[in-house]
C-alpha cells in the first residue's frame, strides 16, 4: 500500500494519509447495520405488487381475498393516500410533481411500466405477504408502450400522460400534450458560421441503453407510524432529509412529525435518492399500528427503480486541418421513464464543457416512454452525452490524422473560459489530466499483437456544494465526536473526520463521525453529486474553526486574560500571553478538553454551511483492448484513470472512486442493457443477464491522481466520484475502432453489436 | 398455501444452534431472520451476486441457494464467526488496510469466499483469485483494492 | 418461495415412494441450484423437494477398467478436483469449472444440470460427447438411456413419474482421443450460454481423425448431437476444410431463437465458431 503523501498534501498531518476508516470493522465483521438488517419489535413483514404490463388504465383493484389470508393484517393502493397536491417537492437531486411521484411509488389510475407498484401488503412474515400478492385481482385495460425515446416523441405517438405538455425554451408550453417533457437549448457563437470554418465536419448518431445503478444492496424502507402520530422512518438511503421532506409532504405530515434515521447503505450511484417504498411502509404502519418492514428482491429493483436514461444522440462536429474545432452541434433525446425528469440538462451541460469551442448548439430533450422512472446515476446524463462527444471528437482525431490527445489539449478549456451553458471555469485540472495522461507508463508503452487498440476519452462533471452539517462534541478524553448527516457510502465518514482532525490539529483516529437521524443534526443534502467530502468537509472545517475559537475563549477565561490574546495554533496548541513570571502560557487540546467540565462545562463546535460554488473535476482515461473478431467479444487488456481530485483527502478511497467509476464505466460501455421485448417486458431483470463486470471481467485498474487544490474549498476538495465513470465508453469505443477499424455507434458494444457492425451485417 | 416449520440442529461458527425454520426459508433467510446473522447480505436471492456466501461444510455456498431444512447437521461459518473475538482474521485486516470496501455490502460474502480459497489454495495468483471470486459481484471498487487485499492476506507484495 | 416442502432420502426405494407420494410437485434436489430458484420465483408448480445428495449411490465418483461412473448428485467441485478427471476427461472439468461461480459449483451436480434440460446447459454438451449413459431409477426398476436420447424439449425429459437419476456412466477413453467443450458468454464467469459446442474425437496415427462426435448447445430445444458434422470429420486429415465442412455442418443443424441472451444469426454463427475451436483443441488433446 502506498502511503506516503503527495507533495500537495505534505503541508498537512492527517489530509492525504490513509487511516483505517471509522466504520471499518463494523463492515468487515458483520455488524453493520444495513437497513434491511433492521429488526423491532412487533415488526411485519411487507411486499409489493407490481404490474406485469408496460402501459395500461387499472380498471380496478380487489384487495378482498388478500386480505382475507391469514396472517395479513394491511393491503394498501394510491387510493388509500392522502390526495397529493399538484406541486413540486425538494426530492434530493431536484424538484418534483408531488402527485408524479405518489404515482411513482404507487400506480393511481395508470401503470405506465413493468413493475409499477399497483398494492402493498403486511404480513406477519414474508411468505405469507408474497401469498397474498397471489391473491390480489387487478383487471387492466391494456395501451400500447411506447418504448422507444425517437418514437416517443412522434406526433401521434401514445401519450403516458394527457396532462403534459412540452415546455419549451422560452418557458410556454406546447399546446397539445406530448412525451416530450421539455426543451433546452445551450448556444454560443454561430453555429453555422463556425462549421463553414471547418474543413473536416464529421457527424454521427449514437443510440444507448438504459444501463442500472446495480447497487448490490435492494432497496428496503422501515417504518412505525407511532399512536401520538409521528413516523419513524429507517431506510438505506442517500439523503435521510430528501426523504423525510418527501415522506412528510405525501402523508401530508409536518416535516417535525416524521424522523428519519439512515441505516447503513450498500450503494447507491445516485439510485437510492428516490423514495419507493418508503411511503408505502408508512401507510401500513398506520393501518396496523406496527413497524412494518418492505423490501425489494432483486427483479424489483431492476424492473421499477433507478436506471439512467437510454438515449439517441446526433454530434456534429467540425474542425481545420490544425485540429481547431470551430464548431459542435448536439442533440440530446434522453428517456426520462415513466415521469418526466431525465438528466439530459446535465448531459447538454457537460456535453462539451472540457473544449473550448467558439461555436456550439446543444440541444436537449426530456421524453417519458414506459419504462422506469430514471433516477441520477453517477454523474447523471454525461457518460451518455460524453459518449456521443467525445467518441466524434476521437475520429475527427482519427480523420485528421492527429494524436487524440494532442487534439485534445490544443482544443481544450482553461481558466476563464466559459461553457455553453454559461459555466466560468476557475482553477481546473483539465490541461492537467490531459498532460498526465501523455506522460503516463501507459500512454508511453507500445500496444503490439493483432486485433489489439488504444483508446483515450475524456470526462468532465461539474460537482455540485449545497447544505451539510456537522456538530462536533469535545470530550474529555481530548477526543471528538462528529455527527454528520451524510450517509456513508464509501468511506466519506473517513475523509469528514479527517478535515476536522486536520482543522483542530489533532490525529484522525481522534474523532469519532456518527451518521445520525433528522432530529440529530442539521439539514444534510444527499450523499450524491460528489458533493459530501466537499460540503461535509467544508462543514466539519467550520465546525472545527467553531471549536478552536471556543477552546481559546476557554482558556482566555481559565488564565483570565483577554480572548484576543489567544490563539488555537495549528499545532493542538492554545497559546495566551507570557504570565507575571515571563513564563508562556499554553495547554494542549488534549490538557484543555481535560479541564471543560470542571471550567464550565463541555464544548459542542457546529456548522451548517451551504455552498453554491463546487470544484468542477475532469479526468482522462486510457484503455487498451483485445477484440474477438470471431465472437465480437472485447477484452480489457489494461486501463488508466487519470483525474484532478483536487486535493485527496483520503488517497485511497479516491481511488477507489475512479476505480469503480471505471467498472461501472466499462459495464456500460460493453454488456449492461435494459433488454426489452415489444411489449415491454424487461427481458433481463437478474444480475445473471444484467451482466455487471466481475472480477474476472476487468484488470487492475492503474490510478493516477492529479491534485489541482480548488481554491473555493479550505481544503481544495473537488469531490471525485462522478466523473470517472464517464470516459470508459467512448475510451473502449475508440480502442475498438482501433483494433478492429469498427466505429461503433451504440452502448452497449455487446458482442452481438459487435458482430452485427462486422461479420453478420446489419439487420 | 400454509407451510409449516421444522428443527434444524447444526453448527454455526462452531457454536451448536437448534431453530425454528419455517420450511419455505432459505438457510439466507434462516441466518438472517431466524438467528439474526444479518452480517450475511441478500443481493439477488437466487445465485447471482455471491452477497450470501457462506462456508458450509468445508465449501463456499450461497446461502440463498440453500434450503434451512438441507441443513441439519452441517457445519457453517458465515463473517461473524471469521474474528477470534476481537482479533480480527488477516483477511479482515487485509480488507481494512487496503480499503477494499466501499459500502460493505458485497465485503462479507468476499471474505467468507476469499477465506475459502486461501486455506485450499495459500498462495494464489492474481487469475485464480479474480476466477474464484467471480460469482461474488462488487459495484464500488472495480474489484482492485479487493484483489489487493486478498494478496496481501496471502502474504504477497501488494503494490 | 413456493410453499414447498422438504424431505431427506436415504436410499434410492424412500426417494422413489417420496417422489411418488409427492405427485406432479415432488421434485429431486439436488444441488438446487435451479430448482430453489425457480420455487422461489414460481416459474413451476412445486410442492416437495426430494433431497437425493444423501442416497450413497448418488454421491461420488468411480473409476474402473469399463470407465468412469459419477453420481448423479456429486457437486461440480468433487468432479474437477478429482485427478483421474483431469486426466481422462478434461472435458468435463471444462463445463463442471464453468458452471456459475465456486460458491454454485460447490453444490451444483452433473445430474442437475442434465434434469434441468435447459437447451442452454454446460454439462450436456460434453456428456454427449463421451457417449455417457444416464442411469434412471424408478417405481418400475431401473433403465439406462444414452444421453442424447434424455432431454426432449426446454426443462423436458425421459423421466417418467417416479422416476430419477442415480449415475452417469462413461465408457473409458480410447487411446489417442481428446476432447473439448466451450462456450460463449459475454463476460468471463457467471453468464448462461449463448452457444456452446463439445467435440471429442480420435485420431491416427496419420492424424487423421478415426472417429469423432460433435455437440452443440443454445441452438434448439434441446442440445444437439450433430452427426453431419462428425460425419465430415471421420476419416478425413484435420485440414482447415475439413475444420470448415464440420463447422458448416453445426451451421446447419443449429436452429436458435432470437432471446436477450443472443440472436438467432449470432448463435448460428457462434455454432459454427465454437465447433472449429473445439475440434481443434479437442486435436491438441488427443495429440
Ligand atoms: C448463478 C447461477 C449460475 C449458473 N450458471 C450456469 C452455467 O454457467 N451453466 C449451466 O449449465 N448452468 C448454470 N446454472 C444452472 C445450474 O447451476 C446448473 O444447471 C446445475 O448443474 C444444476 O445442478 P443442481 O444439482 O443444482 O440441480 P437442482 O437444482 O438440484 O436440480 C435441477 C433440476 O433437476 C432435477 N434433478 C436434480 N437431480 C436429479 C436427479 N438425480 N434425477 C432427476 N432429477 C433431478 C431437479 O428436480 C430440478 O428439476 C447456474 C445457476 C445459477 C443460479
Ligand atoms: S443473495 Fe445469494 S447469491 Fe445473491
Ligand atoms: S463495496 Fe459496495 S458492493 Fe462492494
């Protein structure tokens, strides 16, 4: 293990080492509690029941036979909510129809996928619930799916919904209703302009598919509806506050009355920020008066959760014989599900942003059709828009003749200038990345036997800050401990703690995070948008800044000298002017923490910061293949994941998060897919055939962290998890194009997609 | 549709346990629900992810694959019988020093498998390990770091 | 899970009376790697399982001078652990270390596998090859029936009510014989075919092959003994044409679906594909 500390983070004692996290040996011993681990007293069992259609009117629903079985005590439909209002709710990763998403979580008049909830019930075990979904009668009047985002957005196409209309640019809306959601548009410059400058244009069309978060944890929600009225709530989730000011605004409670309290959580990718079972646990409680626990198997969660949108994407590029791009057009139609939502407005945003081209038109498209509802899935909407850019960018590359990479820089953006989307860029790492990557072992070895290519890409994400919290209580011991509000999904207790150690001068081992309910700790946005070592850190920092200044008032108070004479050195030294005697005067955080309770009680440092401003990470990959020209089967033969993390707090955690962007990446890039047959039945609903990486699918993956420090940060934190997962696809793509001389023009490049585009020919 | 329950006697991380299964439980949902082992996951409750993975009899299983009745008799040993109390196993060591999880949900079933290839195969090369792991799914970490550890319980130089 | 029901036989007679007593429900356990799964998703009607892995006979492997006889039960671990089949019939640590990942091969079992009759399944094909017997008790005494003849269609069988399978029996290899099975999957490990082929064949002394057998699989209802393409294979040196005429023979005999795991072109193509590379390392074997 490497654990010398970079030469940006010498300056520091804790930031850039690599402690054992706190919720380590939990995690490797089995006591961790993961929401479905959950067990109270009393506690029922719940299950769902999903539709089997894709689109179709409920005609109705007869809960009576179930509900005659013994051993159930609840069945529950939409009807039995409280009406939800026409508005919009804070759901975590934006806002929301409140109706759409009761509707999401159970079908009220209208399934519009496969595995739309339709009824839920409680048992006392689970057996008997899953009997007593046998014994619900739903007669449906079947509609025809629309299932693809092209046809969908046909005039005369089925509608999901009678009651949208598009919104357009200028912020009307359409007059007929429609599937497309909505109408973006970014520009800059003159499109045409710029391609008459150009004297290679090159324009391609790009098809994915939607591709799972595949978090190995289902989802599961717990609750107990109390009898004075007040709702606990314990659930493996992203945001404990998203669900609590969604849970609250369904059930129409105030946002006091509900408390929810984050168990630990086996992954989320952006796909446990949604709440789907939530409510419906609620519901039960109430009727039966008892905690009731739901969770969902694994066909569940690939049916009626999470996946990031499938997309068709049109990229024309144009560029002079120099590799100047003078200009790009992007037309982004991304499927939103069932419900209008999709990322394709973060798509259009990074699209293009690691260039700076002077001419530029994107446009996006938000487009319902009958499948799950989207939900962010790392980075969400750019390795789909990413593909399709960076995957034309590498053949203008090709077509010109020049390196890609060498393309890439003399074309790329820096401090100062400004995405389409009107994003100033500060200090970033892009250059960086880039140079790095150019410089790396990988770059610099020669690639030799047939059938084998090259390929670079790469990636841009734009991070987001927003609220965190952190409190930090000083014990008596000398040590801390922090109460966070961030779920922790891959160490971010760890790299927290850290930034509050490094603040306060004291060893990382030396406070203790706690990830606590609603009631516990300030607001907390979700773990998501690569924004908890930033925000949460920036928190823990101002915490740590609270309790330095409370440790010197104290020991202004106990050497009865003037506050301005004391200072908190960086040291875990209090340092107050010399005594009478000359002699200095100063006591050790540790001494001090001592004295509190005796000096006038304990010390609780706070903050709740609320940033707008984030770091924006960029990162640059390499990959080499090996492709079966016989199967059409690609080989990973060796990767490199260059990114600017700005400062690692943690280096090995932010490995981990290229490493695992990079696997979900190349999953992407080469076997996951939503597999439907026409009518709109997911085909492949197990992670048999929703074929995720194994470990005999990848290689190891060689990191290198690039620490461009982001001075909007104390710390110069950038947040790291997003943004590797982009490049991989259009990395393989151009490998493969480079081993094979194939330019494949859909995700995923499945052996099958690669032996259609060679040896069988098209359809 | 009533199903019924029956006793089973075996061995758990060396401790003697007679339950109550009902007759439709998986040993998963036996250890889970009936016991409160729930250090072993469910992930795809039919053999898919390997989140389940137990030490039954000398051999790796899914436990989710497992009927509680097949197991009367058996010896089993899930992660909460791999620390010797509070001395965790070098494997575990291995898995913290290496930061080899990252949510920790897959981390059980990996170190209950890992176990097992270690003590039949001590010195394992990079291929054996990545193909006796394979029916064991991660999201987080790309399975590098857990390779590592793996490695560097098996004694090896980890870079 | 199916309210299903479980009991232990001890010998062949209690699970012939369990099975018969359990009616059209009762189904053999084996390793249950398929059968839990599908009570679990109620994809069939089950209502008892019949746990044969501790009926002796079931269990274990045996090697003599007529050849090699497996029980029926006995995990995939056991048999490419042993050494007499690693060197007598690499074949079959082939398809028994490819079936799903350790923790499935620590309890899934050659008998499984060919009860299950999945057109797609990994053991079959190589079973085919080496011309194994399927032993079969039942209430009306025991049968031997040659394992091409066993399955009938997807999750279909010869087993009659009752009945089950005790052993697979394999005649002894014949000097200068080798054989190979692959298959095709996405990714590397835990992935059902999209096609997959076994070839055993023998050689002369002039290289010329003396005799041969070819069986493909996930490109019919049930896996497919092809004939025409052994037939283009005996007697003829292992020329590249030779090679192709036996793989253009598996081409056509292969008549796939078109499903999420493959196409009906790219499994008729794999069929072909899968042929040649196991005759050749079938060759490679036997040499
Ligand atoms: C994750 C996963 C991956 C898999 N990967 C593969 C793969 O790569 N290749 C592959 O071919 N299969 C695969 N399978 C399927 C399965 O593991 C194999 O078919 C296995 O060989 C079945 O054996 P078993 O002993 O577990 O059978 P069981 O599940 O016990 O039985 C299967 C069927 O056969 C019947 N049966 C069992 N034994 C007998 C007998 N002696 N007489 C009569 N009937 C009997 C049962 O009643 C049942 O209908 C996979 C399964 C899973 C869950
Ligand atoms: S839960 Fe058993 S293998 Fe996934
Ligand atoms: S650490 Fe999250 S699945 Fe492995």
């Amino acid at each position: 293990m490497v654990t010398a500390q970079s030469p940006e983070t010498e300056q520091y004692n804790v930031i850039g080492t690599r402690p054992i996290r706190p919720d380590g040996v939990d995690k490797v011993t089995g006591a961790a509690q993961y929401g479905a681990d959950l067990q109270l007293p009393g506690m029922l069992a719940g299950r769902v029941l999903r539709s089997p259609h894709a689109h179709a009117n409920i005609k109705s629903i007869d809960t009576s036979k179930a509900e005659a079985l013994d051993g159930v005590l609840a069945v529950v439909v939409n009807a039995d909510f409280p009406r939800a209002a026409d508005k919009d709710v804070d759901t975590g990763e934006g806002s929301a129809n409140l109706k759409w998403v009761l509707d999401n979580v159970i079908a009220s008049d209208k399934v519009l996928y496969k595995g739309h909830a339709v009824a839920a019930v409680a048992a006392t075990d689970h057996h008997i619930a899953e009997d007593a979904l046998e014994l619900i009668e739903v007669e449906y009047d079947l509609l025809t799916p629309v299932l693809d985002v092209r046809d969908a957005m046909v005039d005369g196409s089925p509608l999901l919904h009678d009651s949208l209309h598009t919104s357009e640019l200028d912020g009307s809306k359409s007059d007929s209703p429609s599937n497309t959601a909505s109408h973006l548009q970014f520009t800059k410059g003159e499109i045409d302009a710029g391609f008459d400058e150009a004297d290679v244009v090159i324009e391609r069309e790009f098809e994915t598919s939607m591709a799972h978060q595949g978090y190995i944890e289902t989802h599961n929600g717990t609750a107990y509806w109390r009898a004075d009225g007040t709702l606990d709530i314990y659930t493996s989730t992203q945001g404990a506050f998203p669900v609590r000011d969604q849970v609250s605004a369904l059930m129409q409670l105030s946002q006091s009355q509900v408390k929810v309290t984050p168990m630990e959580i086996g992954g989320g990718f952006g796909g446990k920020i949604p709440v789907y079972l939530e409510p419906l646990a609620a519901l039960l409680s109430q009727k039966t008066g008892r905690p009731v626990k739901l969770t969902m198997n694994r066909e569940e969660v690939l049916l009626a959760t999470g996946p990031t949108s499938g997309t068709y994407m049109r990229v024309r590029m144009g560029a002079k014989r120099d590799g100047t791009i003078t200009a790009a057009e992007v037309h982004l139609a991304f499927e939103a599900g069932a419900y209008p939502g999709s990322p394709v407005g973060a798509g259009a945003m990074c699209s293009l942003a690691p260039y700076d081209i002077p001419n530029q038109k994107i446009d996006g498209y938000d487009v319902v059709v009958n499948k799950p509802k989207t939900a962010a899935y790392r980075a969400p909407g750019a390795p789909q828009a990413e593909f399709a850019t960076e995957s034309v960018l590498n053949e203008l590359a090709e077509e010109l003749g020049l390196d890609p990479l060498e393309m890439r820089l003399s074309n790329a953006s820096v401090e100062g200038n400004t995405t389409a989307a009107g994003m100033p860029f500060g200090v970033i790492g892009n250059v960086d990345c880039m140079t790095a990557a150019q410089q790396s072992p990988h770059w610099q070895s020669e690639l030799e036997g047939p059938d084998r290519g090259r390929g670079v890409a790469q990636g841009f994400w734009f991070n987001i800050g927003f609220e965190s919290s952190a409190y930090g209580q000083v014990n008596g011991d000398g040590q801390v401990s922090l109460v966070l509000g961030s779920t922790d999904i891959g160490g971010t207790r760890a790299s927290i703690a850290m930034q509050l150690a490094e603040t306060l001068g004291i060893a990382a081992e030396d406070v203790h995070p706690q990830v606590v309910d609603t009631a516990s700790v300030g607001f907390t946005q979700v773990t998501g948008g690569s924004r908890t070592t930033f925000a949460g850190g920036w928190a823990a920092y101002e915490c740590a800044m609270d309790i330095r200044n409370q440790m010197a008032q104290r020991a202004a108070q106990i050497w009865e000298v003037d506050e301005d004479t004391v200072e908190y050195g960086d040291d875990a030294i209090i340092r107050g002017p010399a005594d009478e005697d000359g002699n200095p005067r100063e006591i050790s955080f540790k001494d001090l923490a001592a004295q509190l309770p005796t000096s006038g009680g304990h010390i609780v440092g706070r903050a709740d910061v609320n940033k707008t401003s984030s770091g924006p990470a960029f990162a640059t990959h390499i990959v080499d293949v090996e492709v079966d020209r016989d199967t059409g089967k690609v080989e990973i033969l060796r990767y490199t994941a260059v990114q600017d993390a700005g400062t690692a707090i943690h280096p090995a955690y932010v490995e981990g998060q290229m490493q695992g962007g990079v696997a979900q990446g190349v999953g992407m890039a080469l076997n996951e897919e939503y597999y439907y047959d026409e009518s709109g039945d997911l085909k492949n609903a197990s992670l048999l055939d929703y074929r995720m990486p194994t470990a005999l699918d990848l290689p190891m993956i060689e990191t290198n962290i690039v620490e461009v420090p982001n001075p909007g940060h104390p710390y110069g934190v950038r947040g790291v998890g997003e943004v590797p997962i982009i490049p991989p696809a259009p990395a393989v793509r151009a490998a493969i194009a480079n081993a094979i001389g194939v330019h494949m023009t859909e995700l995923p490049m499945s052996p099958r997609a690669i032996l259609e585009a060679t040896t069988l020919g098209g359809d | 549709m009533a199903s019924e329950h029956v006793v089973v006697n075996c061995t758990i991380n060396g401790e003697n346990q007679v339950f109550l299964a009902n007759e439709r439980d998986s040993l998963l949902e036996a250890l889970r629900d009936r016991i409160g082992l729930t250090g072993v996951k469910e992930g795809c409750n039919n053999g898919n992810c390997g989140a389940c993975c137990v030490n039954m009899d000398g051999r790796i299983v899914n436990s989710c694959l497992v009927m509680a009745a097949e197991c009367e008799g058996a010896q089993i040993r899930t992660v909460e019988g791999l620390a010797d109390g509070d001395q965790l196993s070098p494997l575990q060591n291995a898995f913290l020093e290496q930061a080899a999880l990252q949510c920790g949900i897959c981390t059980p079933g990996f170190l209950v498998a890992a176990e097992a290839l270690l003590e039949q195969n001590p010195d394992p090369t990079e291929h054996e390990i990545r193909y006796w792991l394979a029916g064991n799914l991660c999201r987080c970490t790309g399975y590098d770091k857990i390779i590592k550890a793996v490695q560097q319980a098996a004694g090896q130089s980890v870079v | 899970m199916q309210a299903v029901k479980y009991a232990r036989a001890s010998s062949v007679e209690e699970a012939i009376s369990l099975l018969q007593e359990g009616g059209d429900g009762a189904r053999p356990l084996a390793g249950g790697t398929d059968v839990i799964v599908q009570a679990r998703e109620r994809t069939r009607d089950i209502s008892l399982f019949v746990d044969i892995k501790h009926i002796p006979e079931l269990i274990g492997i045996d090697h003599s001078a007529d050849g090699l006889t497996i029980g029926a039960a006995t995990p995939c671990y056991q048999i490419y652990g042993d050494d007499k089949i690693q060197s007598d019939y690499p074949i079959l640590v082939d398809s028994c270390s490819l079936i799903g990942g350790t923790a499935i091969q620590g309890r899934a079992s050659l008998g499984g596998n060919l009860c299950n009759s999945s057109p797609a399944a990994d053991g079959i094909p190589s079973l085919i090859v080496l011309e194994a017997q399927v032993e079969i008790a039942g209430p009306n005494g025991r049968r031997s029936v040659p394992v091409e003849d066993f399955c009938t269609a997807p999750g279909r069988n010869v087993l009659a009510a009752g009945e089950f399978v005790t052993k697979l029996t394999f005649p002894a290899p014949a000097g200068g014989s080798g054989a190979r099975f692959l298959r095709f999957i996405p990714r590397n490990e835990m992935d059902i075919a999209v096609t997959n082929a076994a070839t055993q064949l023998r050689l002369n002394g002039d290289g010329s092959v003396a005799w041969a057998r070819v069986s493909i699989g996930a490109v019919a209802p049930t896996p497919l003994l092809v004939a025409d393409a052994a037939a283009a294979l005996i007697g003829q040196p292992l020329s590249e044409q030779t090679i192709a005429a036996a793989a253009d023979a598996s081409r056509a005999a292969a008549n796939p679906i078109t499903d999420m795991r493959g196409s009906i072109r790219q499994r008729v193509h794999l069929a072909g594909v899968l042929t040649e590379r196991t005759i050749r390392q079938a060759a490679e074997r036997a040499a």
